[in-house]
C-alpha cells in the first residue's frame, strides 16, 4: 500500500512538472511572437519615416527646381529689358566732327558707336568693367574718356560733345558705377525715375 502510493505520488509530481513545463513553453513561445511582432512593426514604422523622408526630399528638390527655373526666367527677363533699354544717348557735333561718333548708356553697359567713311565700329563695355571716367570740357564742347578694365586699361574718347550732354552722361555713367558697386537692383525702375535718380546720386560738387 505504501508503494502504491509512492508510485502514485511521482507519477502526481510528473504530471505537475510537465504541466509547468508546458507553461513555461506556452509563455515563451508567446513572448516570442509578440517580440517578433513588435520588431516587424518597429521595422515598418523605419520603413515608412524613410519613405516619408525620401518623399519630404523629393518634394524639396521640386520646389527648389521649380524656384530656381522662376528665378532664371526673371533673370533673363530682366537682362533683355536691360539690354534693349537706352537710358541716354550722345554724339558729337557735325561739321567739327565729320564722322561723328555715338556714346549710348545702357543699365549694364555703355556701347561706343566710331563710325568712318564706309564702315563702323561698336565697342561694349560692361558698367562693372570702367575703372575711371574722364571728361575735359570748354566753352561749348567737351570731350568724355573712358578707361575699360578689360583692354588693357584702354582709353576711349569721344570728342566734340556739347558740354551740357557730357556732363549729363558722365553723371549717368557715374551714377550706375555707384549702383553696381552697392548691388543695388535697378529693374524696378523705370527709365525716368532711374535717370533722375542717377543725376541725384552723382550730382555733388566733385562730379561736373
């Protein structure tokens, strides 16, 4: 009876050791699913931030494109408004100059017209590129020098000018010098305004 009851009592022990056991397993397995879940959706949710992120940058280079195509499309609207824009013009005076020669001032260049018997020259020079502007005047006339940056400090002059006209253009000419050194955008402008502007600025007593 006793041994019954031993064989009994282990055989109680096992079966509560196995159910244990089998807990144990259920909770670990359990516990690794969800571990497993919990990994994959963390995974996902990388995934998506990086999508997002990808995306947020794409939509960036877009408007950066999109931004940098209307900024050149200004930029080049306003280089040919500037360039068909003859803000001043002079010449020098015939008979005592049986050629005469034509000084145009534009927004970004002035444009130096020597004409000859049957031909012509055009020489452009950028306003950023004249170093000094000269004029020596009398009476009645007055010549204008320009010095250009990129011929070798070259000098071109222009004779025989009505004195008042020379002294109109250098304040012009001056006056743009004094623009694109400041970076001062004149687009805005428009032909009157910018002119009266420019006599203003250079109208001291130092600038004839």
């Amino acid at each position: 009876m006793i041994r019954s009851n031993t064989i009994y009592s282990r055989l109680s022990a096992l079966s509560l050791q196995q159910k244990e056991s089998s807990k144990v397993s259920y909770w670990l397995e359990k516990l690794f699913y969800q571990e497993k879940e919990r990994n994959s959706r963390l995974h996902n949710g990388r995934k998506d931030d990086n999508q997002l992120s990808h995306n947020s940058e794409w939509q960036n280079l877009n408007k950066n494109h999109v931004k940098k195509d209307g900024d050149d499309k200004l930029t080049i609207k306003d280089m040919v408004h500037n360039s068909n824009t003859i803000l001043t013009s002079v010449s020098s005076v015939f008979p005592f100059d049986l050629f005469p020669k034509t000084i145009n001032v534009e927004a970004t260049r002035i444009t130096i017209i020597t004409r000859q018997l049957f031909s012509s020259q055009v020489h452009s020079i950028d306003i950023e590129d004249i170093s000094s502007v000269f004029i020596e005047t009398s009476i009645l006339f007055a010549a204008i020098s320009l010095i250009s940056k990129t011929y070798d400090q070259k000098k071109f002059v222009v004779n025989n000018l009505w004195k008042n006209e020379a002294i109109l253009i250098r304040r012009v000419i001056e006056g743009l010098r004094m623009f694109k050194k400041n970076g001062i955008n004149i687009t805005s402008f428009s032909k009157i305004e910018l002119l009266g502007k420019l006599e203003a600025l250079s109208a001291t007593e130092i600038v004839l």
